[in-house]
C-alpha cells in the first residue's frame, strides 16, 4: 500500500498538481500581455510628448509614415489602415498649428506618476475582457484597497466610494443616493414617490450641476431654492434664511431633500459653516453635500478626528489638486444599503469599480505623504500670494484672508487632533484679486461714470493679468469675469493641469517684482492720463479718440489744418492712409504706438501704457513732428508720382507728333512696304533725321529730347575725358514742360515755377 501510495498519488493531489501546471501559463501570459501594452502605450505616450507643431508644414519634424488620401465626402474608407499611419495621422492632426502662432510643444511632458496613470486606462480596457469571475476577483481588491485608502486620507470612516468624469456626475450620484435614502419606495415607485422635493444651494454656487442633475433625475426646476448669503460673511449660505426656507417648504407639504454646502469650490473660494449646516439638514432629515477645494486640507491633517459626523458625502477633485491627468472624481459618502449602491448602474464592476484602477495605481506611487506635502505646499502657495498682494498698493483683494482671524495656517494644525471647521476656516484654496485705484488717485480727467469707469479698469485688469501669464508662466493665473467687481486675476493652485506644478517660495518672490512693476506701470498710465486728454484738446493737429476698450493712455488721430472741412471720402482715404504711415513710422521707435480705429471708422494712434518718468508733452510733440514729417514725405512722393504720370503723357504726346511730322516731312512714299524700300535705296534719306527719345527730367519737371545722352556719352564713352574744346554740352533741342502741353524752347523752361506743382498736391 505504501508504494501504491508513492507512485499513485491520491485524485485530489494530482488535480491540485494539475492545477498548480494550468496556471503558470495563464500567469505568464497575463504578465506578458500587460508588460507588452505598457511599453507599446509607454512609447506612444512619449512619442506624442516630442510632437512639435510646424506652423510651415502643419506637420512634425522628422520621417513621417506616409498617409493615405483621405476618404471622399467624410465617409469612411473601404480599405484597411495600418495601426502605425493612424498614428501618423493623429500626430499630424496635433501638430498643426493655427495660423500665425509660434511653434510650441502641444502636449505637456509627463512625470513617471502621471504616465502610468494615463497608462491605467490602457489596463482598464484590457483587463474588462477577463473572465466574470476573475475580474470581479480584481475588481473587488481594488475598489476596497482604494475605498480603505481614501476614507483613512479623508479621516471619512465607513464610508463608500463612487468614481465619475467630473464634479457634475458626483452631485447627480449624491442627490440619487439621498432620494433613496429618504424616500425608499422611489426604487419601486419611482418619481411618484417623490412628493414634491426641495434642494438648496448658495447663491455662490454654479447652478449648472444641480440643474443637470434634475434634468436627468425628471425633476422640474423649480426645485432648486438658492439660498442667499449672509452679510459681511464673505459669500457663505445664511443658515437662518436656510432654516426658514425648509420650515417653509415643510408647511407647504414639499419634501427637503438635498443641500449642497460650499467648501472653497466657488470663483472666490467662499466656505460655508459647515457644523451649523449640519445640525440643520440632521434636524429636517436633510442630505448634506460638500465640495470644493478646501476639502483637499483633510489629507494634510495628522491627527485623531473623523468628519464622518459633518456631512453625508463629499466630492474630492484629486486629479486637480495632485496635478494628475485623468484621475476620476470622487464622492465619497455615507453608506447606505447595498441595493441603492447599484442600482443606478448598468454594470456596477466595470462601469464603476474598475475605474478606481488608475486611483489605485496613482496612490500607491505618491504615497501618503507626498499626496499631504503637495497639498501644504499648494494652501502655503495661496498664503504667500496673499500676502504679496496685500503688500501690493493699487491691488484690491476680492477673496478671503487665508488663516482667517486667528493668523494661522495649515501647517500649524497637521499634528493637532482634526477640528474640521477650524480647518476649513483658515484653509483657503484661493486668490482672486484686481487692480483699483481709490477715489483720492483717480481725480477729475478719468471718467467717473459707473459704466465707462468700469469697462476701462476691465481693460486695465485684463492686461495686467496677460502681462503677469507672459512674464511669470511659473503662477497659473486665470482672467475671470466677476459677478460685482467685473474683470479679476484669480490664482487657484487647486486648480492645476496636466505638466503644471505648484510654485516654490523662491519664484513667488519674481512674481512679487514683476507684479509691483506692472501696478506701477498702470498707476503712472491712469494718472498721466488727465494730462494726456488736456494737451490733446489744446493741440491743433491732434484730435482724442475715445477708445473704452483701450488700457493704455488713450487714442489720437493727426489732423492737418484745413481737413476736417474737406472730409470727402476721398479725404477720409488720406486721412486714413496718413495715421497709418504715421503708426508705421512711430512704431519703429517705440512698439507702445499701435493703430486703431474709432467710433467714426477712421484710423487712429492707440498709445499706450507709460512710466512714471514718461513726459506725455514730449511723447506728443514726437507723435506731431513725426505726423508732420510723414505729411510732407507723403507730399514729395505723390508730387513725383504726378510728375511721372505726366511725363509719361507728355513723352506719348511728343513722340506721335513728330512721328507724324516725319511722316509729312519724309513723304509718305518712303513708308510705303516694298515702294518704299526701292524709293529709300534711289534717294537715301539724311543720317540726323530720325525720331529723338525722350527722358524725364526731374529736377526741371520736363521732357527732353536724347540727342546729348547718345552723342556726348559716346565721346566720353570712347577715352575722351570732356567734350572738346572744353565746353558742356548744349542744351536738348526739344523740351516739354509736364505741366505744359505745347513745347518750349531753353529760356522757357527755366521759368517754371515749383510752387504750382505743388499746389497740385493739397489734399481736396
């Protein structure tokens, strides 16, 4: 029996062998398959990393795998494609620049994070072809791992995650997750078991997700309450009003279902008290919804706490706040029961679960640690803008004071045990300011319209923030349009794109310099602005031009004396082409000179921004002398092309004539065909008889015969230095003067005068 036993082995343990030799291959082929399409999207990814444009070609440098001609008509073509000139095409089709712009990299370099992240969805699609029941295995590991993982970052014990495209889809989830939670026959029922539901948002909030979430869910728009925001409480929803309005809807037999709270996710970064909130959605049964950047400031925390207590769910933006390219939002929430988690979903472990992967990847390549120092440095960034600013006389700041009246930041509280409302309070995750000279600066001369007076300081900020991008890539600034202060600067680190990252202490400083600068530069425009507009109306040649839309000092048109009486369309396209030269001319000794137009469709100068040392009688008395210069420039040149043109038909005139003089003279017998030949050859007609050319003299303004420039060149020509017996040659028989139509003999011609020519030349 033993030695049966030895050499036959029981059934189960020879299965087990079997299956144990089963699965090396299929694990080899697994490995080798994911190795494969990591380098294959590995060198993709990089190759699409060189692309450069080429604005010449519209296509990359360098061999390029032949394309195909494209289908007819837009329709697809009935041939096959190789993989690699798809490729090809695709890179041509990043590569090809707009018209008139500079040659750039089109795609941002990536980091070795934020590559395999991209290459994550590579996994994603690969992996969904798994068996059943080996990808819910999968599944189930990563979802939990990354569900653990951002519940302890987030201090949101027991909580459950969802993973969407963007913020939107989060509130959508949020508000289905709080219909079933509080009305569970909807599952059954659906929409008719909702009686009538409420949901609250602060005025300050984009509207458009709640909006998008009704619209999918079949509710009307008249659900929505937006709560106004209390006074002199920097935007944040005013709790009572809130509390008053759900009592209000109780007693009118609707339902309060859905608030969604402010955490620095408006423009200005506005964070609502989120403890009272919350009492009030606990008392009316309520679903608490956050978002916004300040969230991101729970990472940093180290100590004990949990926030499972101040809210119901929360949307956490990470692929913004960690700068990694296509990280899903999450929301991470309450849990509720199993059914409801699933059955808003076509396929709950592909179409949400399976997405976690690239969270999966991404979390464990950052740690947590490093995921905590990006976002200290990030709300560090904010606090050290703000102060730049603050120091900034002539900036305005429109955002909220980081570390609030206690004067602490984030940083002092990372060791301390979590006080969340404390945390949220001084953790802000924006800066939005703008350029605003007081009342005191901005005196008479500078029009104090509410409306005019807005729409320049618009153009103003615009500028400013445009120069600070150009000089200083290093911020992301973005230009915005606010609600009550109009055009706005805001910097948001929270807020960061793929290739972009939060800047050092070291470069801020260079943003300090170059911003004190700037606001230097706009504060010397505006005030030399009064005197500008004064010399303008006292100058004779110089006309204001209202430009609102102009940040600099202002426009000016160059009149001559005497044209604004002769504005004939004709005069109007001299007048035109005047400034225009005049613009060319000053431009190249100063690009601040740009042409414009105004409200009357004519050309103008557009000046613009000044220093402090700029002397504005001295910038346009140059913008008079050189208008002057380029009047009389312009003069000189349409008198010579005046004279040419009649040159040329004086010259026509003179030739026929004495073509026709010679004609009679000669007979007509010698211009006969054949009779003249024979007629020429019997009496040859004299050598000096023969029709003289003619040249335009320019300096006399008249045409002359040719017979000096032949004889005489021929003899200087021929090794004889002058004209023998030391005399000049004599004066061209034939002279017509331009201005004349009859010809005139020497003494004639030295009597014209100059001034009549020019006379011809006034504008009309």
């Amino acid at each position: 029996m033993t030695e049966q036993g030895v050499t036959n082995p029981p059934a189960t343990e020879k299965a087990e062998a079997q299956t144990e030799l089963a699965e090396i291959p299929a694990s080899t082929q697994v490995r080798s398959g994911l190795v494969e399409l990591e380098n294959r999207a590995t060198q993709l990814i990089q190759a699409m990393e060189n692309l450069k444009t080429n604005p010449d070609a519209g296509t990359p440098s360098g061999p390029q795998t032949p394309v195909a001609a494209p289908p007819v008509a837009g329709f697809l073509a009935p041939e096959r494609r190789d993989a690699a000139e798809i490729v090809s095409g695709l890179e041509t089709l990043i590569c090809t620049a707009e018209a008139g712009t500079d040659p750039e990299y089109s795609l941002p370099p990536l980091n070795e994070v934020s590559q395999l992240a991209l290459i994550s969805h590579s996994f994603v699609a690969y992996l969904s072809h798994l068996r059943r029941s080996q990808l819910l295995r999968v599944t189930t590991k990563v979802a939990s791992d990354t569900n653990r993982w951002l519940s302890h970052i987030f201090r949101f014990s027991d909580s459950s995650t969802s993973y969407h495209n963007d913020s939107t889809e989060c509130v959508l989830r949020a508000l289905r997750l709080a219909i079933v939670s509080r009305c569970p026959g909807y599952l059954e029922a659906g929409i008719q078991a909702l009686a009538n539901p409420c949901m609250y948002v602060t005025e300050n909030s984009a509207l458009v997700a709640l909006q998008y979430a009704c619209r999918q869910l079949g509710l009307p728009s008249e659900c929505i309450r937006v709560v106004p925001s209390s006074a002199g409480s920097m935007g944040t929803m005013d709790v009572v009003t809130l509390q008053k309005q759900i009592a209000a809807d109780v007693a009118n037999k609707r339902v309060p279902l859905f608030v969604i709270a402010n955490v620095g996710a408006s423009v200005c970064g506005f964070v609502d008290t989120i403890p009272r909130l919350y009492d009030v959605c606990r008392q009316a049964n309520v679903w608490l919804h956050c978002r916004g950047h300040s969230l991101a400031a729970l990472a940093t925390a180290q100590g004990s706490g949990d926030v499972r207590e101040l809210c119901d769910s929360m949307s956490l933006s990470l692929g913004s706040w960690l700068a990694v390219p296509s990280l899903p939002v999450v929301l991470l929430h309450r849990q509720i029961q199993n059914v409801a988690l699933s059955v808003f979903e076509s396929d709950p472990i592909v179409s949400r679960r399976l997405n976690s992967l690239t969270l999966w990847t991404t979390l464990q390549a950052l740690g947590r640690d490093l995921i905590s120092e990006r976002i200290l440095m990030a709300f560090e960034s904010v606090r050290v803008v703000y102060e730049i600013l603050s120091k900034c006389e002539g900036i305005r700041i429109l955002s909220k004071k980081p570390g609030g009246e206690t004067g602490i930041s984030v940083v002092d509280l990372v060791h301390e045990p979590l006080n969340a409302s404390l945390l949220f309070e001084i953790a802000v995750s924006v800066v939005v300011f703008q350029f605003h000279q007081s009342s005191q600066e901005t005196a008479e001369g500078i029009p104090e319209e509410r409306g005019e007076r807005s729409r320049y300081l618009d153009r103003m900020n615009e500028w400013l923030g445009e120069i600070i991008q150009r000089d200083c890539p290093g911020v992301d600034l973005e230009i915005i349009d606010h609600a009550v202060y109009g055009t706005a600067i805001r910097f948001c680190p929270f807020e960061m794109s793929l290739g972009e990252s939060v800047p050092t202490v070291e470069y801020l400083e260079h943003f300090a310099a170059c911003l004190d600068l700037q606001v230097g530069i706009l504060k010397a425009t505006e005030r030399h602005k009064i005197t500008f507009q004064d010399i303008v109306k006292r100058s004779e040649v110089l006309r204001l031009i209202p430009l609102p839309d102009w940040a600099g000092l202002g426009g000016v048109r160059f009149v001559p004396d005497g044209w604004e009486t002769l504005l004939t369309d004709q005069a109007k396209t001299e007048l035109n082409k005047l400034n225009t030269d005049l613009v060319e001319a000053l431009r190249s000794t100063d690009s601040a000179f740009t042409l414009g137009e105004g409200a009357d469709g004519l050309i103008c100068v557009k000046l613009g921004m000044v220093t402090e040392e700029t002397d504005v009688e001295e910038l346009l008395d140059v913008v008079i002398s050189v208008g002057r210069s380029v009047q009389e420039n312009s003069r000189v040149l349409d008198s010579m092309s005046e004279i040419v043109k009649k040159g040329i038909e004086a010259v026509t005139a003179d030739l026929q004539r004495e073509s026709d003089e010679k004609m009679w003279q000669d007979g007509i017998l010698r211009h006969v065909p054949i009779v003249g030949s024979v007629f020429n050859w019997w009496s040859p007609p004299p050598k000096e008889t023969g029709i003289k050319g003619r040249s335009l003299n320019l300096t006399q303004g008249v045409v002359e015969s040719t017979e000096n420039i032949y004889k005489y060149h021929m003899q200087i020509a021929g090794g004889s230095n002058q004209i023998p017996g030391n005399r000049s040659p004599p004066t061209p028989m034939v002279q017509t003067s331009v201005s004349a139509g009859h010809s005139r003999n020497v003494s004639q011609s030295s009597g014209t005068s100059t001034n009549d020519q020019e006379a011809q030349q006034q504008p009309h």
